[in-house]
C-alpha cells in the first residue's frame, strides 16, 4: 500500500529556517516526481513545489511566492523528498502536505497526512 | 497564472439531492499532447485532500460513481448525483497543463 508520511514541521521564527521531509513507502519512490502543496489555517490548498523524477532530469518548479526561498530535493535510496524552506515569513504557517505525482500534469494520486509550520515570534 | 474560479463557494445540499460545482479557467487547459490535465480533489474535516477525478473525467478507484466530471472549453463541472453525509467536504479543482499549478479557490458542500 502506498504511503506517504511528512515530517519536520514545528514552531519557527521569522526569518528562519526548516527542512521538511517526505517519506514514502509501498512504491518505488525513484519512478515518481513529488508535489508540495500547503494550506494555511481556515484557507485553501496552495501548490507550493514539485520535483521530477531522476528519469526526467530531478529538476524542480517553484511557485512564485517561495521562489528563491525554497527548494526541493530528493534522496531516491532513502525514499525521501526534502522541502527545505528558508526565511520563512509569518505568511508561510500552514499545513504542508507532500503528493506523489502520477505521470504529467499535477495529477496527484497520493498525498501524506501533512506536518504543520508555524511561523512565529 | 491560470486562475481557476470555482463556484458557488458554499454549497448546501439535502441529502440525496444532486449538487454541482463549476470551475472556470482562464484559459485553455488543452495541452500539447492533447490531454487536459484538470483534476478535482475532495477534503472532508481533518483530513489530507484525496484525488476524486483526474483529467476532467476519469474516476478515482474507489471514489462510487455518483461523482462525474465534465468539461465544455473552459469550464468544467463535478456533478454528485445524490449527495450522501460522507460527501461533506471542500472540494478544489486543480490544473496542472500550465506552470505553476494552480487551484480553485474550493467549494465548501454541506448537508442542508
């Protein structure tokens, strides 16, 4: 059975940084790209990020809002993909969820439970 | 960006009666292998969003077949034909034909 478990979350503040990992299970990891999508408390889901598989290249797509500020990496023998995120803002608190990727197009087959950021002083 | 608007925002819907929720985008999401890569996705509280339908009309296994999905240019609909309590939920339409995905807003479904 397919898994995906997101961890790395917690209290942060402003201007700092956290690496969140994504860590799936019951597929081969290595054959999928993976998505971040994030959701802030009382809002609705926002596309964060997405990394290729290392078949197509392992390269990676932004948002504009985190452009510049995160970065997504995988580690395929490990089964884990990274979000790191670098000064962060109080805007970034929200429920970050990683998505596998079945073939092109954001079509998001199976998604983590999500971890919670806070941003904070 | 692709704006996608999804309307109404706030469905409320007696139980067994159908529902309807449009998404409309901002532009074609035909890409260039022909496929339209629109998606809709369901939240019921607390939980993780879980993929309902992908590529406008493709039903997810498991996801019982009162759920359909269509398009016409550049709108697209999920249809529930008989609203049950387990369909509570936000449901979001989401494209990924153009960089960076995008979704709508969400339409939140409540039981009247």
């Amino acid at each position: 059975e397919v898994h995906l478990v997101e961890s790395g979350g917690g209290l942060v503040q402003p201007g700092r940084s956290l690496r969140l990992s994504c860590t799936g299970s019951g597929f081969t990891f290595g054959e999928y790209a993976v998505s971040w999508v994030r959701q802030a408390p009382g809002k609705g889901l926002e596309w964060v990020g997405f990394i290729r598989s290392k078949a197509y290249g392992g390269t990676t797509e932004y948002a504009a809002s985190v452009k510049g500020r995160f970065s997504i990496s995988r580690d395929d023998i490990n089964n884990i993909a990274y979000l790191q995120t670098n000064s962060l803002k109080t805007e970034d608190t929200a429920v970050y969820y990683c998505a596998r990727e079945v073939g092109y197009g954001g079509n998001l087959d199976y998604w983590g439970q999500g971890t919670l950021v806070t941003v904070s002083s | 960006d692709v704006v996608l608007t999804q309307s109404p925002l706030s469905l409320p819907v007696t139980l067994g009666q159908p529902a309807s929720i449009s998404c409309r985008s901002s532009q074609s999401l035909v890409y260039s292998d022909g496929n339209t890569y629109l998606h809709w996705f369901q939240q019921r509280p607390g939980q993780s969003p879980r993929r309902l339908i992908y590529k406008v009309s493709n039903r997810d296994s498991g996801v019982p077949d009162r759920f359909s999905g269509s398009e016409s240019g550049t709108d697209f609909t999920l249809k529930i034909s008989r609203v049950e309590a387990e369909d509570v939920g936000v449901y979001y339409c989401m494209q990924g034909t153009h960089w960076p995905r995008t979704f709508g807003q969400g339409t939140k479904l409540e039981i009247k």
